[in-house]
C-alpha cells in the first residue's frame, strides 16, 4: 500500500449541510489528504448524516475545528502542511 501525502491539509469554510460535509470528508480520504481544518460553522463530521455520506471517512481522518479563523491555518502552514478548498460559498 502506498503512504498518503502528509503534506496536504484541506479546510473547509462555512458548510453547515451534514451530508456536504460528509462527502468532503470522503473526498479528502480519497485523495490522500493529512486532515482537515474545519472553520466557525462548518457542520459536525459526527452528526449522523454527515457519517453516513462520508461512508466511515471521518473515522479515519483526523480533523479540528479552528476557532479563531483564518489564524489558525497560520499555523498549520507554519507546521508545513499545504492546503486545497472547495470554493466559498456565498
């Protein structure tokens, strides 16, 4: 098996849909990604829709909610991680 890239680190903004979030959780563990960085409103990955979209994904991934946005992401890229997002959402 290969080794996931420990360098790429998704956060997601504002996606309050549980299943939305649940399919970004398993997209992200399809692509290989570290983790993933939730902001303010973002949907709980543990609320059930969002478990059953993302089809056990966010029992694999590790993941935060970053309180203090965008500051937070600072830091991650400061630990040398890099970062995808889906687009904002208006």
């Amino acid at each position: 098996p290969t080794t996931p890239p420990t360098d790429l680190n998704p956060h997601w903004v504002r996606y309050s849909g549980g299943m939305v979030t649940g399919s970004l959780f398993r997209s992200a563990l399809a692509f290989g990604v570290a983790g993933v960085v939730l902001s303010p409103g973002c949907a709980d990955p543990l609320y059930r829709k969002a478990i059953r979209a993302s089809m056990g994904a966010v029992f694999k991934l590790p993941y935060t909610f970053a309180p203090h946005w965008p500051e937070a992401l600072s830091q991650v890229k400061a630990g040398g991680y890099g970062f995808f997002a889906p687009p904002p959402q208006n």
